[in-house]
C-alpha cells in the first residue's frame, strides 16, 4: 500500500474502534455489575429490555451507515442535496413506527416504561449513529470519538449510582435519554459546521439509481444481520422466564470489542479502497485483506484460546459464581470468534454486490433457525448457541467463493493462512505451557490477566517479527 493510505487506514481503523468500543464497553461493564447485583428475574428484566431496544433500534438505521462508508464525503453531500423533504418525512415515520413496535413488545414483556422516554431514546440513538456516520466519512473523528468516551464513562457512573440508591429501570432510562440528547447534540452541531465549510467545486457524481439498488441490498443486509443476532434472544425472552433469559444472555454474550474490532478495520478499508484507482484495485484488495487479517487474528485467536480454556474460572470470577449454568452455553458460542479476524463482505460490498451479501446473509438465518429446534433438542440451551456458529461457518465459505471469482483468484488465495496457522500454534502452546505450569496456582483476577497478557504479547512480537506481511 502507498505509504501516505497505509497511515491513513490505520489511524481512521484506531478511530473508529475506540468510537465504537466505549459506549460498548460500558454496557458490558454494566451488565457485569447488574449481574452480581440484582437478583436473576431482575436482571432478566433489564436485559429484556435492552434485547428489544437494540434490536428494533439497529433495524432502524435500514443499511444507511453501510451506504453513507461506500462513498466519498463529497458525494455523501451530494446525494444529501438530492434526498426529497418526502423521503426524510418517510424515514421519520418509519423511525416511529419501529419505535413503537419496541415500546408495544416491550410492554407485553411486563416492562412498563414511559413510552415517551423510550421513543426519545430510539430516535436519538438512530439519527446519533447516521450523523456520526457521516463524520467519519468525512474524516472529522476526534471529536466524535472523545463524545463517545465521554458518554460512556457517564453511562457506567449512571448505573452505579442507581445500584447504590433505589435501582429502578424507568429512572435510569429517563438519564439515559438525557445523557444521549446533549452527545447528539454536539455531533448534530459538528456536522452541520463541516457540511456548510465543506462546499467544493470538485465534479462529482452520483447514480441515484444504482444508490437506492445498493441502499435496498444494504437495507436487506442489515436487517437479516440483526435479525440473526438477536434473534435467539428473543425466542428465549418470548418462551422462557427472566431467569432462563439471564443465564442464556450472560452465557451468549458478544465479547464487546471484537464486532467492533472488525468493523473498524472493515470501515476504514472501505474508505481506503474508495480513494484507489480501478486498476491498482485488484492488488490492493488481496493485500488489505491479507494485513486485516493477520492484524486482527494477533488478537482474536490468543482471546478464543483463552476464553475458551478458562471459560470456567471467568464466570466465576465475572459474575461471583451465580452463572456456571451460562458456561457451556459460552465455549459454543465462542467458537464463532475465529471469523471475527476476516472481514468476509468487505470486498462485495465495495464491488456493489449487495444481492450476494443478502443471499448469504438469508442462508445463515435460514440454517440457524432450522437449526435451532434440533440442537435444542440435543443439547439444550448450547444447542441454541451453536445452531448459530454452524450457520456462520457456512456462510463466511459461501461469502469466501464469491469474493475469490470477483478477485479472479482461488478461494485459498485471499488467506494469509500460513500466518494464521503460526499464530495457532502459538497461542496454543503459550496457553497450554501456562495452564500446566500453573496448575496449583489459585485462579484469581491476576493469574488470569497474566494468562492472556502472554500471549498477547508473544502474539505482538510474532507480528513485530512478521513485519513485512503487514505492511
């Protein structure tokens, strides 16, 4: 890659992880404090809640963030000029109308929030994730990303001074409500300010058609996404009790950075290949994908090894031994994190190939919800978990054949796989050497950042040492 591009996708990808990771990290940190803190019904009820709120919440937003990072700043602007008063009325009434499908289920579900908050709260939350969009295509990230520092630290302290007082949901929802208002306030005034600064006599141009044919694949895209991240979660709210909905959540968790991880990595190569000429394309995306994947597998498979091996003492640790029935729904569900460290769509996306993602993306949920009943039946609630890892397996392959003939090269081609393969093996006897060195070591909050603090570290030593793959 040109030296000048290389720095620039490596800062945006920083950016935009430390943008997405905050708020996400403390939600996580929360849920970690609420589960040691409420009982299992109260607990469920929260998570309830929140399952229906970030669900109809990412529905919303109907592929326009994925749409908004396929294109230049200027032809982001452009397109704006373009959009009809009547479509911004359509997509406001849309917003409603999802927002009160929320507020309805949540409602059936014995959650009696003031509809209002909740409604304030969901439309602040998609238009926040539209205009901070925005300003990462136009590359204005630090201030965006300190707001998002800012509001996640006051997002814990929120939570923890509710836990010391009287915990009440409709409370904290009201403070949220706030808390999220004033940040979107600042980024609504920081993109208004670059947009009227930003005017250029560049010539640019747009296809109005070919936008909605793409903004209807991405629309599609986003929504079986979600639909199959929560949808799991929703059977299990819908069927089972709040404490059932505890312990499969909890044992079901994302682990927090690594979506976003990718994302970043994903969002800052699609900006990346934007600026390239068409010829050099070809070159370039093999090479993008092979760096992304060798940076991201560094921390990917020594966390997977890790989490996968010490699952245990985790909970235990995590959530003051009121979890060990999550355990083995956990160590199912992880065994998606290896496809956590390729971004698998990156490519089609930015060939416009939106039919292919969405066929993909209708194979996965298609196979997981056929999935389901079986496995359930097999195994219980892992069943449930890994009827989804199955699915992602098949659909990361489906994804990878199709990437190979846009590319004109063999599937094997677009892996950097005799690096992946060192970093295994490398994890797994640094992990495996640990564990048996210290096996009459109790296990403690620092026996276990020691564990994977190691093998991090080699893994960066490794990479120091494979420099010249990454550059």
């Amino acid at each position: 890659m040109p030296t000048v591009n290389k720095a620039s996708f490596i800062s945006s990808s920083v950016y935009i992880f430390l943008l997405r990771f905050f708020p996400t990290a403390a939600l996580f940190i929360c849920w970690i404090l609420l589960s040691r803190n409420l009982s299992l019904s109260a607990y469920g009820a929260y998570q309830s809640w929140w399952i229906y709120f970030m669900l109809f919440t990412s529905l919303a937003s109907v592929g326009i963030p994925s749409l908004l990072l396929t294109y230049t700043t200027e032809q982001v602007q452009l397109l704006w000029q373009k959009i009809s008063t009547r479509s911004i009325a359509f997509f406001g009434l849309l917003l409603l109308l999802l927002s009160v499908c929320c507020v309805v289920l949540q409602y059936h579900a014995g959650l009696t929030i003031a509809p209002i908050l909740t409604t304030l709260l969901f439309m602040c939350t998609v238009v926040l994730v539209i205009a901070e969009t925005y300003l990462i295509v136009s590359r204005k990230l630090k201030l965006i990303t300190v707001l998002s520092i800012l509001y996640a630290v006051a997002f814990v302290v929120l939570h923890v001074y509710y836990l010391h007082t009287a915990f009440d949901l409709a409370s904290i929802i009201t403070a949220l409500s706030l808390l999220l208002s004033i940040r979107l306030a600042f980024v609504l005034i920081a993109a208004y300010q670059h947009y009227t600064k930003s005017a250029t006599t560049a010539l640019v141009a747009i296809d109005l058609n070919e936008t909605r044919q793409l903004w209807l694949h991405l629309a599609l895209q986003d929504f079986l996404q979600y639909i199959f991240k929560w949808i799991d979660k929703v059977v299990v709210v819908v069927l089972l009790s709040t404490s059932l909905t505890a312990i499969y959540f909890n044992g079901s968790i994302d682990i927090p950075f690594l979506p976003i991880l990718l994302g970043a990595f994903t969002s800052a190569g699609l900006l990346f290949l934007a600026q390239m000429q068409r010829a050099d394309k070809q070159q370039h995306s093999i090479a993008l994908l092979h760096k992304t994947g060798i940076l991201l597998n560094a921390i990917v498979m020594p966390l997977f090894l890790f989490l996968l091996f010490f699952a245990a003492p985790l909970f235990d640790l995590f959530f003051d031994h009121r979890y060990a029935a999550s355990v083995p729904i956990f160590q199912w569900s992880i065994l998606v994190l290896p496809l956590r460290a390729y971004g698998f769509t990156s490519i089609l996306q930015h060939a416009h190939k939106g039919a292919i993602i969405n066929k993909g993306a209708l194979l996965d949920l298609l196979i997981a919800v056929a999935a389901m009943y079986p496995l359930y039946w097999l195994m219980g609630l892992p069943g449930l978990a890994f009827s989804f890892v199955l699915s992602s397996y098949i659909q990361a392959a489906y994804y990878s054949v199709h990437t190979a003939k846009i590319l004109q090269v063999r599937v094997l081609d677009l892996f950097p796989l005799k690096i992946w393969l060192q970093q295994i093996v490398l994890s797994l006897i640094l992990l495996a050497i640990f564990k048996i060195g210290t096996y009459y070591v109790p296990c403690s909050l620092h026996y276990l950042l020691l564990a994977v603090s190691i093998s991090f570290l080699f893994n960066l030593i490794f990479l120091w040492m494979k420099k010249t793959a990454i550059q």
